[in-house]
C-alpha cells in the first residue's frame, strides 16, 4: 500500500499539472493544517483536468475514485489524490454522491463541508485562495458549515460527526448556528452507512482529543443514535464515558472503542461491529477484551498458566491499561495491577507461550484415539508446561504416560 503524499511529491504532481496547461492548488485538510502551523500528513491536489486527463499526464494512476472526480496518482511509493474541480452533488444512499459535475475552483470550494476545510493554496505563488472566509475562522477558531447548515447538513448527515470530530481536534468552538442544526438533525445519522460512520470514529478516536470528540456527539444527540445500546441502561453511558476518559490520551483507537464497548454482552458487540463493517480481526479483539474487563481483581492471583493465556494475546496490553483505569475508578488504588505487574515481571518472555513438550502424535503413539479426551490430556500437559511443573520433554512424557493410562482405566 502506497504513504499518503509528503509535500515536495504533491508539489511535483501540481507542478506536472501546471505544465500540462492545467490549473492545479493544494487543496482542503493540508491548507488547514499548513495555515495553523500543524504537521500535515496528506496533501490533495485540485485541478480543473479531470480523471482521465490526469492520467493521461502521469505514469501511474489509479481510477478507482475517478467517476467522482478522484484520480490516485503513485508516484515513488506514494499516492496523491488529485480532484477535480466538482460542484455540489447529493448523496441519495448516504454513501456515495449521486452525480458529480466538473466545475471551477470557486464551486469546488463551496461543494466542500466546513470554512476551514474548503480553502486552497498556490504554493508556487504562495498565496491563499479562500472563497469560503476560512482563513477568518480559522484565526477566530471557529468550526463553521460553508452556506447554511441545515441545507449542507441536509446534503450529507456525514458532516455532523465530522463537525464535532474537526471542533474537538482543533480545539475550535462551533458556531452556534451550526451547532443548533447539529442538535437539531443528530437523528438523522442513522441514515448514513455504518462503514462512513465507523471510518470517522476510527479518526476521532485515534487522536487525543477522542474525550472531547465523544463528549460532544452525546451532547448533540448524536452518540445515541451511534451507539444506542450503550444508553439501554442509565448508567451505562457515564459508566463508558468514565473509562474513556482515563485512557482517551493514548489515542487508541481499538482501546478506546473497547473502553466504552466494555460492559456490553459479546453478541451486542458482534451485532455493533458488523453494523460498522469493522473487520473480524477488531470485532474479536473487542470482543476478547470485553469478556475479561471484569478480571482485574482475580487476575493477580491467577495461576500462572492462566496469566500466561492471556499474555500470548495480542491485545493484552490494552486489556491490561483498561484494568488499571477500571481499578483507580472503583477504588483509587492501584494494588491489584501492581500486583499483576510484579508477576509478569518475573516470567521469562520465552515461557509465555512456548512450543509444547507433548504433542498429539505423542498421545496417539501411546495409544490413546483421536477424540475430545485427546484434547483434554494436551491441554492439561500444555497448562502444568505453563505452570512450569513440567520442564523437560522427559518428565512431560512420563506425565502423559500417566495421564493416558489413567483414561484407559474402567471407571475414567
Ligand atoms: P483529515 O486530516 O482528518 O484527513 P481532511 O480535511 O483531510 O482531514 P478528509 O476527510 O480527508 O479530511 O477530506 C478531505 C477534504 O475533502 C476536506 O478537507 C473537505 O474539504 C472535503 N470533504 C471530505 N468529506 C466531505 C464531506 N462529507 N462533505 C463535504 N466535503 C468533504
Ligand atoms: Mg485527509
């Protein structure tokens, strides 16, 4: 998978634009951040050639976006996209515009979502070119739409997460008639597809300032609407919003999700996360995370096989910092993660989960058939390996040895 562009490839791209007698600007979120000082990790390239122009400029360019003005040019093992100028379109089935027309810079500017966002800039000339009064904003740090909310809101319910995801990360205000169409249309998101919203959850989560970000789509209306089973129950929400805030600052993405998912049944996460179209992989570590949320005081005192099960699972360490938060909300100390602490201080990382001493073969060369016993015996052996009772493929052997004739016995 090709990095999103550095600047001196978007420049290069614009440039080759240019000389193909094309208008070409940087364009939307690098505008923005470059205005405020801020790194900016992606630059879009606008122009008035369309798709297939650009791709008749360039060696390679991909067309997946291109019947809606998207062409991905890859250059050096980075992508650019480059947009075309494209006036305002509809979007019917909540995830795709209906129709997109060419247009100039200015509509382009005016088809796009808040003041912040829809200004570019020449680099070549360096000059702003705002038709949207966002460099006024922006010095006022204020989240506003472009045109009237409830018509740009009506356009595309999307933009209500987006408006509280940009306010929070920016730490702006939002402007209080945009804020008041936010209110008054939070409804309205269920409409949008679950795989749009799930993708600006993952943003809004992914930076410090999800807290804020969830704070306010429950202020709104819209976490209700988003999420409606973590308000089933009336002290769920609080509940999730409590964990979230103690470890919103790691900018977890999965972390926080499984912060507020916590409490709820596994199927209720299974039946969220294919809602969102999240991938099997996020709905199982969810889902694993959530099933033992409750361990934090029995976990310490786990034999060590146990401990040692769960340390071989790759989101143990989220479910550990969850641990933690949940422990200093219930009680103020930390006492039981100290003490789960100082035991994985003292395992050997090769013994957390390490090749098995006794095989199936080996059960099988003993006599024992293939069947559910068989998986009992490798599972005990495997635990008492954990437990580091057995530590060598001898003793190991002479324990299943014992283990299989103790099954074969009449009354096993
Ligand atoms: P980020 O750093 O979070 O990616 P961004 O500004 O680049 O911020 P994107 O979602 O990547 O945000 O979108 C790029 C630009 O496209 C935006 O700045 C905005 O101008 C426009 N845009 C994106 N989504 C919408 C939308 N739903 N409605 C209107 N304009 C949009
Ligand atoms: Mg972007």
């Amino acid at each position: 998978m090709a990095r999103p562009a550095s600047e001196q490839t978007a420049l290069w791209v614009l440039r080759k634009l240019r000389e193909g007698g094309y208008e070409a600007l940087f364009a939307g979120g690098c505008v923005r951040d470059q205005l405020l000082g801020a790194p900016c990790t992606d630059y879009d390239v606008a122009t008035n050639a369309s798709p297939k122009q650009v791709r008749g400029l360039f060696r390679h360019v991909l067309m997946v976006g291109a019947k809606f003005g998207v062409a991905m040019v890859v250059h050096r093992g980075q992508v650019v996209e480059v947009v075309t100028f494209r006036s305002d379109e509809t979007y019917s089935d909540g995830r795709r515009p209906d129709r997109v027309t060419f247009s100039t810079a200015r509509e382009d500017a005016l088809r796009r979502d808040f003041t912040i966002n829809g200004m570019f800039y020449d680099p070549i000339a360096k000059k702003v070119i705002d038709y949207v009064d966002g460099q006024e904003d922006l010095q006022a740090r204020i989240l506003r739409t472009i045109g009237s909310p409830e018509q740009r809101f009506d356009e595309d319910y999307l933009r209500l997460i987006r408006a509280v995801r940009f306010a929070a990360r920016l730490d702006f205000r939002i402007d209080p008639a945009t804020e008041a169409a936010l209110a008054a249309n939070a409804d309205k998101i269920v409409s949008i597809s679950g795989e749009r919203v799930f993708d600006e959850l993952r943003k809004m989560l992914s930076n410090t300032s999800a807290v804020r970000s969830l704070a306010d789509l429950q202020r709104f209306g819209l976490m209700q609407h988003i999420v409606p089973e973590l308000f089933d129950a009336d002290d769920h929400w609080p509940a999730a919003m409590q964990r979230a805030e103690k470890i919103g600052h790691y900018a977890d993405f999965l972390l926080t999700l499984a912060a507020l998912l916590l409490e709820l049944p596994s199927r209720v996460i299974g039946r969220i996360c294919r809602r969102w179209g999240a991938s099997n992989e996020t709905r199982l570590a969810l889902q694993w995370i959530a099933k033992h949320g409750g361990d934090w005081q029995a976990a310490p005192n786990w034999p060590l096989c146990k401990i040692k099960r769960l340390l071989a699972y790759g989101q143990f360490d989220r479910l550990c910092l969850l641990w933690l938060a949940i422990e200093e909300l219930d009680t103020g100390q930390t006492d039981y993660h100290q003490l789960l602490r100082k035991k994985i201080a003292s395992i050997d990382p090769d013994q957390i989960a390490p090749p098995p001493l006794v095989s199936g073969e080996d059960l099988l060369g003993l006599g024992l058939s293939e069947s559910p016993k068989l998986g009992r015996i490798l599972n005990k052996l495997y635990d008492a390996q954990l437990n580091e009772e057995l530590k060598s493929r001898r003793t190991a052997l002479a324990e299943a040895r014992r283990m299989v004739t103790e099954a074969a016995a009449p009354n096993a």
